[in-house]
C-alpha cells in the first residue's frame, strides 16, 4: 500500500513556517509523505495568517479550490490551522468554512494524527506526541538555516493586532529546549539560527538557571544570544521581531558577538506620538529614536529594517508626515509598509473607527515607498567595492529564449556552459547577486560589490 499524502500551504511569518516544519515532523511521523500537487493529496493543511484582511481572503480562496477537489475526492480530509482559527473566539469563522474537515489553533496541533485516524483510520499508523507542541523537532527542508522559536504569543495587546488572541499570552521556551534544537541544528550543518518570537527580546527563561556560568549577560535575551554564540557551527545569529521597549544595553551588546548579523528588524509602526499611543505601542518616537542612536553608537554600521502602518485609526495627514520625517531621520535599509485594515476582535476594532479613506491610505503607501526606494538606492552605493560576506541560498541558470535559440551555435555553446547565477544575503540582509555554479549553495562566500541597485547588489566572487 503507499504511504498518505499530504500537502501544506503556509501562509505568513517565519513562525508560521516553523509550526509548518513541526507539521511536517509530526506527519512524516506517522507515515505520512508530503506531495507539492494538491489533487493527490489525502489531507490538506492550510497554516494561516490573520495579520491582514488579505491574507483570511486568501484562504476562503483555498478553500474553494479545495471544495472542486472533494467531488471527486470525497475522503480527502481539510484541516485549517494556525492564527486564523487561534482568534476565532465565537466560531463565527468557522461557521464560513462547512469545507474544512479540521479546524484548530497551532498549539493543538500534537492532537493532528488522532483526529485524522477518527476520520480515517486507515491513513495512521502511530498517535502519541505528546503535549506541548514546541517540543516537536521540527523536519527541516534545509539544514544551512534553521528558525528556532524561542517564545509564542504576545502581552503588549497593540490595539491593531490579532496576536495575543490568536496565539495567547507570552510563553517562553526553556533554555535547555532552545539550545537543544540550535545544536542538533549545527550538528546537522547549519550555519545560520535565526531565533523567532513576536516580542522576541522580552524573553524571560523559565529556567535561568540553565544558562552557563561564563555568560557575562544579566538581561536573559542577551544571555541567550551569548549562549548561541558559543555553539560550534553556527557562524550567523539573527532574531526577529524585537520590540523597542526591551531593547537594553546588554542586548545591543551582544549584538557585537562574532555569529551576530549586522542587522536588526526594528518595528517602529508610527512616528507620530498620538498614533503610537492609539496603538498602545507604549513608547514615543523620541524614545524609538533613542534606541537607535544606541544601536548605531554600539554598531556604527548596522543596517535596521523596520514595519510601518500607515492610515491607522484617527490618523491625520500632519500625524502621517511625521512618520515621513522619522523615516528620513533614521533612514532604514528597509520597511515593510501595510495600509491599515480592521482585524475583528482588536482593541481597535472595538474602540475606533477605521476613518482614513482608502485612496488617502493609497497615498501614503506611495509617498513612503518612494521615500524607501530613494534613501536604499543612495544607501547601497556604499556598498560598491566593498567586499560582503553571503551565505548563498539560490542558484539560477539562464532559460533559453526563442530570441537566444536564433544565436549563432558556438555563442549557444557558451552560454550552456555559464556557471549561472548565485543569490543570497550579506550579513546586513542585502540580496547579492554574483556569477557562481551551483556548487556553492549553501557555502559562505566572500563578493566583491561592483554595482549596487535599489534591492539588489551584484559583485564578483573573491
């Protein structure tokens, strides 16, 4: 007989695709093979994300597709997971999804095979994993980077967003688990961990105890990142979602241990102070600022990364421009820029009126990006005749063209044996670009930068 098939749609964060990977550990377990084509599959997961309108309609979209496969799959079973269901207090969504067979939080997705042997239980062969679904090693697809979730859930309760409710109040894993999962990550040759949590920084270990007697750190985020330092393998250390308020000395300190990108992904949201408190974002820009000046005085050269909303409740054109200023004082490497959209259950959602009209909203989406394009592209020509460090992550050869196969013969012949394109990132998050074979994915390399684009920097391999 062959094995189940199962087939897994992530939608979303990294924390949403390193449940998936525990999805996947828990379902190879169990003898199940996973399959990229939806019509052979048996089971169907969708991980969701609720951050935006966006991506719920997403899933609605998924699930009509998935309603076409079961007439002529009837025994084909539909599970939806992740922040979606996780917020879904009343049902009121899940009363929208008669096609979805399974419809559960992330946290309880340990109980996945015995729902799935009720429905058929042809399809497994084992159940027991337990109850905590942290402690599920997830199945990695690469080894040269893991993501390693040091905490789920979140307590600052900003008004705009869905997570505290869709994934709970903080929960910080121990120690003992964290560097567990980074060293089976090293001894399987990884070389980059990037550490996930929504407050990642707040982290308070259960077990402080666990931390060696060596680590200079007090404040248990750095510790913890002291700690990663020393496992041998890992060459590359980067976290995300940090949050300004714990920002602390010893955490930006120890941001200048060796593994650590140059790097740092600084959600700022808004730069207007009545905004920011609309958002119960529970510091002003002034301090926002602070902490980057801190940054900058530790690591003169970091690059940051930041998200913005633009068009937030009660949001006036004078309160939006002053996130233009902020974002011109600090001048990011990048932003990643949302257009607020109501999420049902927020403290927004329940306080204010979503009043900034959509073309207005539309205006400060372009007037910010131009904004980011202009202060990247003068940003990255600092680059040009540097030389980066990049763990390589993809590998391109050219596609022949109908206008390539019109070329003389000896110029085809030369292009076939092209080596092709390599891709990846410099420790300050820039995508490099360079002429390399595909041997050298995965591998560190050193680029010289000879031309530097607005999202791109190519270069040569030294």
């Amino acid at each position: 007989m062959n094995p189940p098939k199962y087939h897994l749609i992530t939608l979303g964060c990294q924390m949403n695709k390193n449940d998936s990977e525990r999805m996947d550990a828990i379902l190879s377990g169990v003898g199940f093979v996973s399959t990229d084509r939806k019509e052979e599959a048996d089971l169907i997961l969708v991980n969701t994300c609720s951050v935006r309108q966006s991506a719920e309609d997403r899933v609605f979209g998924f699930l009509r597709e998935f309603d076409k496969l079961k007439l002529t799959r009837p025994n084909l079973i539909v599970g939806i997971t992740g922040c979606l269901p996780g917020r879904d207090r009343d049902g009121a969504i899940r009363k929208k999804m008669p096609t979805a067979d399974l419809y559960f939080p992330i946290t309880d997705v340990v109980q996945l095979p015995r729902w799935i042997s009720e429905l058929r239980p042809e399809l497994v062969n084992g159940a027991d994993i337990g109850e905590d679904y942290l402690k599920v090693i997830p199945e990695r697809r690469t080894f040269r980077q893991g993501f390693v979730t040091i905490q789920t859930g979140c307590n600052k309760f900003c008004t705009y967003c869905v997570v505290p409710f869709a994934r709970g109040l903080e929960k910080n894993r121990t120690v003992v688990d964290i560097l567990a999962e980074v060293r089976d990550l090293a001894d399987h040759g990884c070389v980059e961990v990037t550490l996930l949590g929504q407050t990642v920084n707040s982290f308070r270990a259960p077990d402080p105890e666990s931390f060696s007697t060596a680590n200079p750190y007090k404040d248990h985020f750095a510790a913890l990142l002291w700690e990663v330092n020393q496992v041998p393998g890992i060459s590359r250390l980067h976290y995300t979602a940090p949050h300004p308020l714990h920002m602390s000395d010893e955490a930006i300190d120890a941001m200048t241990l060796p593994a650590h990108l140059n790097y740092i992904h600084l959600p700022v949201q808004a730069g207007d102070d009545a905004v920011l408190k609309r958002m119960n974002r529970r510091y002003t820009s002034a301090q926002f600022l602070d902490v980057v000046r801190r940054l900058r005085e530790k690591i003169p050269d970091i690059a940051i990364g930041t998200d913005i909303i633009v068009g937030f409740c009660g949001e006036t054109r004078e309160q939006y421009l002053r996130t233009a200023e902020l974002y011109e004082q600090v001048r990011f490497d990048i932003s990643y820029t949302a257009r607020y959209s109501t999420r049902s259950g927020t403290a927004a959602w329940r306080a204010f009126k979503d009043d900034v009209d959509r073309d207005e909203k539309k205006w400060r989406w372009k007037h910010l990006q131009d904004i980011q394009e202009r202060i990247v592209l003068e940003k990255n020509q600092a680059y040009v005749g540097k030389v980066v460090s990049v763990l390589v992550e993809r590998h391109e050869v050219p596609v022949a063209t109908d206008e390539m196969l019109e070329l003389p013969g000896n110029i085809l012949d030369r292009l076939a044996k092209m080596p092709g394109t390599c891709l990846g990132n410099s420790r300050e998050m820039k995508l490099v670009r360079f002429p390399g074979g595909k041997e050298l994915l995965g591998r560190i390399v050193n680029v010289r930068i000879s031309k530097a684009q607005m999202w791109i920097l190519d270069g040569e391999i030294v």
